[in-house]
C-alpha cells in the first residue's frame, strides 16, 4: 500500500490515530489502545515504513470529538449538547477545561514519543451552534448576564457568545503549536471549507490560526461536486490565507451522497487536480486512501 502511494508522489501520510471512541492506534499512551493494535504499533509501524519511501506522517487526531470514550461515559457533563440538551455527532464540549486536557493528552504523548514529522487536527471545533451544557450556560450567563435561552441571533449578546467560542478552539490550536515547537514537529489541520461562515457555525476561524502561524499547514476540506462553488471557495482559501501558511487544497473523488455529490472518474480527478495546481495551491489533499484506486493513484502521478 505504502509503496503505491510513494509511487504515486504523496509526500505526505494523515493516519488516523484517535477516533470518537478515544482508543488509540498507537502504543505509547495512557489512554485504552484499540483491539486491532494489540499486537504491533500502527503509528510506529507506518512512521517508520513511510521515511524508508522519502514519506512524512502528521498522525490523525479527532480533537473534541470524543463522545464515545471511556472518558465521555465516564463524565457525561463533559459531552457537548444542543438547544434541546441532545448529543450531537460525539462532540465533547470544547469550553471545558478537562476536554481540553484530555484532548490535548494525545498531541502530548505522540510528540513525546514518536518521531513523526507533525500530527494532525481535525474536528478541532464544535458541531453546528454547540455547546448548550450546563456549563456553557452557566458561563454565559454569567459572562452576558442573559440565560443562553433568551439570546436572540445577531444581538451583542449573540456576539459574546461567538467570541466565547472561538476562543476555546483558537487557545486549544495555539497550545498545540506551542508544544509541537519545542519537539520540533510540524502541525496542520483539516478546516472547513465554507470560511467565513464556519467561524460562526462551527467555531472555526482558521484563517486567524494561518496569519498567527499556529499550524503550520491548512487543508481545507473543499468536498463539493458542484464546480462553481468549489472554485468560489478555493479562490477564497487562497486569497485569505494570502501565503501566510501552505494550503493543501482537500480533493474527494468519492463521496457520492445527496450532500456532496462527488463521483468522480480517474480522468476527471486528473482534471481537478490539475485545475487545484494552476490555481497555486501549494499541495493536495486526498481524502480518503480507500477511495484511490490504481488507476487514480497513475492518474495524480501525472500532476
Ligand atoms: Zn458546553
């Protein structure tokens, strides 16, 4: 497998290390370890055999999502809620400290003991307009002097609370820099793709982590059939970021749902990847491994 990639000219491996349920694809941590890396190390196995073909590895990390760990059963207060007080997606509730260590935990432990190049975020935000625990509301309303519920879109009220947000996702990225620096490890991050509008849906302002140098590589997720608005998007990826930090540009060839809409054919996927090259990205990010096939993989050989 590793091979093919090589071959194909990836330079770059985005293994998933830590998914929802918090296990961990790797050995040398505190956390449960999942039930397929029992008997050899994933992530040490992969780091290794990527540097022998010339290919660094950012180990994947799903930050605050976490809702089905031996961590979120264990303390229900910590898992993110909606207005209804629902669970979504598995989020953990970013604005609690706790989270934010036990997040933080997994960059800690494979920078200290693996020698990869960087590691990776992702879901490094909140799903859609959380968190409403009892903890952020208690925050609110305190911070705003309004129960959460009567917050009213738009309002100075509503403003705070966007504030208040971003600053939990902004601290968690920043703090990760910080570390990753002093083990001389790289980091970049899979953003959402629909920038500006994530800074309010989702928390995400990740043009502010390009300008402050808090990762050092973005991967916006540009997963849209639709070629208008991918290219309305990625012309608004470049002009942001503006060279601040390299922007590897996320391609999909195969999410065929009614969301998306992406089926694309190995020759059409030449022709997107070339299109994202022209427009002067500084890379590509394919997602998924499993979408490539053989004849996908000659195809971005030639780009
Ligand atoms: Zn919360």
């Amino acid at each position: 497998m590793l091979d093919k990639w090589a071959e194909a000219g990836f330079n770059l491996l985005i293994p998933a290390v830590r998914g929802a349920t918090g296990e961990t694809l790797y050995h040398a941590t505190e956390h449960p370890v999942s039930k397929y890396a029992k008997d050899w190390d994933p992530l040490a196995v992969i780091n290794e055999e990527a540097k022998l073909r010339g290919m660094q590895v950012h180990p994947w990390i799903s930050v605050f999502r976490g809702g089905r760990s031996a961590f979120a059963n264990a303390h229900p207060e910590f898992v993110g809620k909606n207005q209804q007080g629902e669970t979504e997606d598995h989020f953990l509730c970013a604005a609690q400290d706790e989270v934010q260590e036990w997040a933080f935990s997994f960059f800690k432990e494979i920078m200290d003991n693996y020698d990869v190049a960087g590691i990776h975020h992702d879901y490094v935000r909140y799903n859609d307009y959380l968190c409403w625990c009892d903890h952020c509301k208690k925050v609110f309303k305190r911070e705003a002097g309004i129960k959460m519920d009567e917050m009213e879109k738009g309002s100075a009220e509503w403003t705070k609370w966007m504030t208040m947000r971003v600053h939990h996702i902004n601290k968690f990225v920043w703090r990760v820099q910080k570390e990753s620096k002093k083990s001389g490890k790289e980091t970049s991050a899979a953003v959402f793709a629909s920038y500006p509008h994530c800074i309010e849906s989702v928390a995400q302002d990740w043009v502010t982590w390009a300008h402050e140098k808090w990762v050092d590589y973005l991967l916006p997720m540009n997963y849209w059939g639709d070629k208008e608005k991918f290219n309305k998007l990625a012309k608004r990826h470049l002009e942001s970021v503006n060279k601040s930090v390299p922007l590897f540009e996320g391609v999909a060839n195969k999410l065929p749902d009614e969301v998306f809409n992406i089926d694309l054919f190995p020759e059409q996927l030449f022709e997107l990847s070339q299109h994202v090259k022209t427009m002067g990205f500084q890379g590509i990010c394919y997602f998924v491994s499993e979408s490539l096939s053989d004849e996908d993989l000659k195809m971005i050989k030639k780009v």
